[in-house]
C-alpha cells in the first residue's frame, strides 16, 4: 500500500498495481499494436503505389512512430494514464504524488517503451519492474511515474447496532475519547472477524476489547460478550458524531442566517 500525503494533510492509500497485473496490460497493449501495425502494412502492401521505394519506407517509417510513440501519448494523455490493456487490467498510471499525468509523463514514458519493451522483447521492463516496490519499469522511473489499481473492490459501509441489553448503559457510557486508529482497528474487526477462526476472532475481540475498556467508563456488566461491547460501542459512537454534527451544521445554518439578515457578507 502508499501512502500519499497531500498538502491538506489528507493521507491517501494507493494500490500499486503488482508485476503480473502490469505485464498482462502490456500484453494487451502490445498485441494491440502489432495487430493494427500488420493491419497498417497490409493495406500499404495490397495498395498499387505509382511512388519509389524511398517513399514507401518513408510512410512506413512515419506510421511505425505513430503507432509506437504517437497514439500511446495521445491515448495516455487524454485518458488521464489509462491505455487499452489497463482498461482492461483495471489499471491507471499516476505521478509518483498520486496525480494524473500528462503530456511530459506520457511522452517520457512512449519513449522509454520503444526500448525497453520493444527493441529488447520486453526484457529490460521485465527486469526493472521485479527489483523495486511499485513495479516501475524504466520509463516510470524517469517520467516519476507508477501504475495503481484503479478498479478497487467496494467497501461495505459497517452495519452495527447497540444490543437492546447494552442500551442503557450506551446511553451513559462516556466514549468520546476513543482514539481513530484503535476505532479503525476495531471497525475492521467488526467487519472482517466473521471470516476469522473462532479462536482466532475470539482472542483478537478480547483484546480489543481491553483496549477499548481503558477509554470508556463506566464498562457495561461483566461478562458481556467482546463482540457484543465492541459492536455497541462503534454503534453508539456514531450515532453521536453524527448528532454532533448535524448540531454543528444547524448552528452554522443559524449564524449564516442572522449574518445575511443584518446585511452581513452580502456583496
């Protein structure tokens, strides 16, 4: 996973996309080519040309340089880092700060590719990509470029809900100091733990749950289910955030209103 910080201080997860996803899309796109370039040389072979072989060698020459720089900046380009085979693949190619790319990214990148692709059968992309952690080939690497995943699965949103046992002292219970990363720990749990041995599911709720019992008070009754605690307590502590801010937006809504009555910020 990368971890790309922006300058909001917003951290964004990117899916690098792994070796045999990237070499199934260059697969496809190179395929692609040659079928259109032995389409290319067909149709110049079937045409009658009244012109010299100088000229001939001339269009292929040009038609050669489309196919293999021209079209896949175009497409690269436009599309925002996508080709034919990463379409296909799921796949997207972003600067290394997670943008999309553009003209100069694209450019270095065709380039690169009539070399280390094409001129050497794909071995010299093949064995840049195995020895570094993005599988960047060489043109990523000077274009600053990588691949991600750009199909990723969806994620389920959380269904909890406080146990009708647990309601009372949901009602109670002090919860605002649960830290997000243990919240995200145990939001994850909740999610994933019905694929877990139980074993497994068991000790990791307990464990949770005693990280948990050191941020709330006071504790619901003795032997209350992990599960159960942990489950009701995410349910309760979104159901106030929520309450929080909706209150927050109201209050909001209120003081814009009094400032446009008063004639406040209206030009």
């Amino acid at each position: 996973m990368s971890a790309i910080i922006t300058g909001e201080a917003v951290v964004l997860e990117l899916r690098p996309a792994s070796f045999a996803a990237r070499s199934l899309a260059t697969a496809i796109d190179v395929t692609a080519t040659l079928v259109v370039g032995l389409g290319l040389f067909l149709l110049l072979a079937a045409v009658p040309f009244v012109v010299d072989f100088a000229a001939v060698r001339a269009i292929l020459v040009v038609a050669l340089v489309a196919l293999l720089v021209i079209v896949p900046i175009t497409v690269e380009t436009l599309s925002r880092g996508k080709s034919l085979g990463k379409l296909a693949m799921g796949l997207r190619i972003v600067r290394d700060d997670g943008g999309s790319i553009r003209f100069r990214h694209a450019m270095i990148r065709a380039l690169l590719a009539v070399l280390e692709i094409y001129m050497t059968l794909g071995s010299v992309a093949c064995l840049v990509s195995l020895f570094n952690e993005k599988s960047k080939r060489l043109g990523d690497m000077l274009a600053g470029t990588y691949a991600i995943r750009d199909r990723a699965p969806k994620v389920k949103p959380l269904q909890v809900s406080v146990a009708p046992q647990l309601a009372p002292w949901a009602a109670l219970a002090d919860i605002g100091r649960l830290p997000d990363p243990l919240a995200r720990r145990i939001s994850l749990f909740l999610g994933q733990g019905a694929a877990m041995a139980p074993a497994s599911r068991h000790a990791l709720g307990l464990e949770l749950a005693g990280e948990a019992s050191q941020y709330v008070a006071p504790l619901p009754a003795p032997g209350t289910d992990a599960s159960v605690f942990l489950s009701s307590l995410m349910a309760e502590r979104r159901e106030r955030e929520f309450k929080r801010l909706t209150a927050s937006a109201q209050r909001a809504a209120a003081v814009r209103s009094q400032l446009e009555r008063h004639g406040v910020g209206g030009h």
